[in-house]
C-alpha cells in the first residue's frame, strides 16, 4: 500500500485488528524512534536482513501478540511471561 509518511502507514498498520509482528527499513533515528514508539505489535523488527516481519529468535527474544493476535500481550518466553500464573501475597507477623 502506498504512503504519503511514515506516521501515516503506521496509523493505518495499526487499524488493523491484528498486532503479531511490524518491522520499518530506515536509517533516520527520528524514524525508527516513532516506529517503536507507536507501531502496536507485539514484536517489532527494525532493518532485519531475513524479512521485516516473519518470526522470533527462539531463545533470545520473546514472541507476542497484540490485540487479536494473542490474548494476554505477555510474550512466550519473556520477562513477563512466567509471572502472569503467579500469585502475590503479602504477610505481617507481629511478635507476642
């Protein structure tokens, strides 16, 4: 799909009802910063040789999903994934 700007084809990649995976080709910082910093996916690729958006590094990112691609934003693998089936708990114990 042809684009005018950058921020135009990132609103129109994230109107869309899936998030798996965006990935930008660029050498601007300003760009590559407001991709990163707006593209709603859960896994962003920046200047991947093998493809812009096709798959995780198993074992050393994450792989994740937004909106209808996954169901709780937290990715396999990740720093965030163990702790969601965890649970939290607070003690006080006061000497007699």
């Amino acid at each position: 799909m042809p684009f005018r700007t950058l921020e135009e084809a990132i609103t129109r990649g994230n109107r869309v009802q899936f998030g798996l995976a965006a990935g930008f080709y660029g050498k601007a910082k300003a760009e590559l910063d407001l991709f990163l910093d707006r593209a709603a996916a859960g896994v962003l690729y920046a200047n991947r040789k093998t493809g812009a958006t096709t798959g995780a590094w198993p074992g050393i990112q994450s792989f994740c999903g937004w909106k209808g691609s996954g169901l709780t934003g937290k990715g396999g693998l990740g720093p965030h994934y163990l702790p969601q089936f965890m649970r939290e708990q607070s003690r006080t114990i006061r000497e007699t």
